[in-house]
C-alpha cells in the first residue's frame, strides 16, 4: 500500500487472498473430523459427475434452465481449473496400488470418466491441454516399473487417438485461438480492436505488463494496479478492457511485487513444495503424488491465468494442501 496509486485498492487486492491465512484452521478442522481418503475420493468424484451431468443433459435437452454457459457455472476458468487438479487426483485414486473394493473402484471410474466432460463442457483450451499434459506424466509415474517398450508404445498410441478426440470435440476453440493469435501479431497496429478477442487480449496484457515491470522492476507496481490503469502503455480503456488481472500468475507477481516478490513466491514454493513432496516421497507416496498434482496443476494454470486470483481456486488449494500435510506427518510419525 506504501507505493501504491490507489492504495484501498491495493488492500482490497490482499483481501481476496485472506485464505491462505485460515490454512492452520483448515489444518485443524481437518484433523478434529478425521476424513478417511475413501470419503475424499467420492466426495471428488460426486461433485465431477454433478458437474457433467448437468452439462450432458443440458445438451441434450435444450433446456434454457440448463444453459451450462449461464446457470452451471458462474466462471469456468476456476471450474476447469478446478477439474484440472481433480481429475487427475481422480486418476491416482483409480490406479493407487492399494486394493479397493468394488465400490470404491467404480466411484474411481466414474470421476476419471466425468473429469474430460467437465473439461469440454467448460470450453476453456488451457485446462484442457493441460490435463492432457499430465495424464500420460502421471500414468509413467505409477506405472514405471511395469512400462516395456511395447507397452509404452501402445499406451502412447491409445493416449494420443484419445488426445485427439478430446481436441476434436473443440475444434472450433483452438482453430478461433490460432486466428486470434495471427490477428494480433499481423493486425494490431492497424486494427486496435483484435485486442479484444481472448488471446489477443491476453497478448496485449502480456505486453502492458511486461512494459510497467521493467519501468519497475525492484518493488513493482503494488498489489492495486489492474491492465485498465496503465493508460501510460497505450492501453485501452476500462469500458473496452476491465480485466483485473493479467491473465499470467508469474507477471502478477512481478508487476505487483517486482524482483522481491518474486524472490518471496518462490522461496515458499520451494519450501513446501520440499516439504510436500520431495521430503514425502519415500515415506508418503500416494499424499506425495497428489501434492505433485495439486502444485502441477496450479503452475499450469499460473503461466497463462490467475491460479491464485479468484476465492475459489485459493479456497481448494489452502483445504486441499493442509489435508495433504495432515497425511504426510501422519505417515511420517
């Protein structure tokens, strides 16, 4: 706030991150109620199937009611980003090498099977590919000692034709992402107005942004500033361009807190991800692996998104990891 513009607004920036302080009660809450993995697994793995279904039966039925783009979310970037972190929770659940009953087993299936629906349905490209990234990363993970080359050939076959359908299905997305990008890089000059697409104004973030971290590149520009307020870089206005954030968690970080608060995200980063993960590995697999998901997850979504803007995403990951630290210590003593 000290070198802030508008400081209320640099307050209120900090604010909406408040979660990260409660992740102690979250700790302790968590272990007063003593929730079994079982439970959390079905608990993901109902709240996928809701999420699909109503998407599926929204399109089938044409029910306004339905409209997944009006009524089933109100942001379907932290939905897909939602999904992309618990799908693949989803898949270490159904391929955890502990043996699970029949009902577990098909509660498993059903949220891997959910996961890619609610990816499609959210209409979000990132995510999608994203989870597309780390589905064969961890598949190689689990499976490692039992992959022979023929194996790994089929299995990279099966995952690319899947791959495929599931890019297919949103064809129309990634082709519109492609024309976006060439719109801007041919057009913007001429055409202002192709910064208002999705990618082009992602683009035209990137670059405002980039431009007030190098005029300050120690301290930044403080938690208030917004793409709308740095009319000094040609932007447009806010009635054209309201975005509150630039769409990328690593330049936020840089344009609001320069160098230094770059320096403190990863100092924390590194620290809990070596307490989480690295240090869990050989004592805590599975609570290890589902870290890995989680953090993957989150730098996926972080180097071209806000991971860590909205209430909801902050909500999971500060639920989510004090859970996972519950586990380690219990497996550590």
């Amino acid at each position: 706030m000290l070198w802030a513009n508008e400081p209320g607004l640099a307050l209120r920036n900090a604010l909406w991150h408040v979660h990260f302080l409660l992740w102690p009660l979250a700790l302790l809450g968590l272990h007063k109620c003593g929730a079994l993995q079982k439970y959390i697994d079905r608990g993901i793995s109902l709240s996928l199937m809701i999420v699909a279904l109503w998407f599926l039966v929204g399109a089938a039925t044409g029910w306004p009611w339905l409209a997944f783009e009006d009524a089933g979310t109100t942001h379907p970037g932290i939905l897909a980003q939602e999904t992309l972190v618990l799908g693949i929770w989803m898949l270490l659940a159904l391929t955890r090498p502990v043996e699970a009953g029949g009902t577990d087993r098909m509660w498993h299936v059903l949220g891997v099977c959910a996961a890619p629906v609610v990816l499609i349905a959210s209409g979000r490209r990132l995510e999608l590919l994203g989870y597309l990234m780390l589905l064969p990363l961890f598949l190689l993970i689990r499976f490692r000692s039992k992959v022979s080359t023929l194996r790994l050939v089929l299995a990279l076959l099966v995952f690319v034709a899947v791959a495929a359908a599931l890019v297919y299905v949103r064809r129309e997305k990634f082709l519109l992402g492609f024309s976006e990008l060439s719109q801007y890089f041919a057009e913007r000059e001429l055409r202002p107005e192709v910064v208002l697409s999705s990618w082009g104004a992602r683009l035209e973030m990137y670059r405002v942004g980039i431009m007030g971290f190098l005029d300050h590149p120690i301290l930044g520009m403080s938690a208030g500033v917004r793409p709308y307020l740095l009319t000094e870089y040609n932007i447009l206005s806010r009635q054209d361009f309201g975005h509150r954030h630039f769409h990328s968690q690593l330049l936020q970080t840089l344009i609001e807190g320069g160098l230094l608060g770059l320096v403190l995200m990863v100092s924390v980063m590194v620290h809990s991800i070596r307490l989480l993960i690295i240090k869990a590995w050989s004592v805590a697999r599975e609570p290890a692996l589902l870290a890995l998901a989680l953090y993957l997850g989150y730098m996926i979504e972080g180097a071209f998104s806000a991971a860590l803007t909205y209430g909801e995403a902050n909500a999971m990951f500060v639920v989510a990891s004090a859970w996972l630290w519950l586990q380690i210590r219990k497996s550590v003593n």
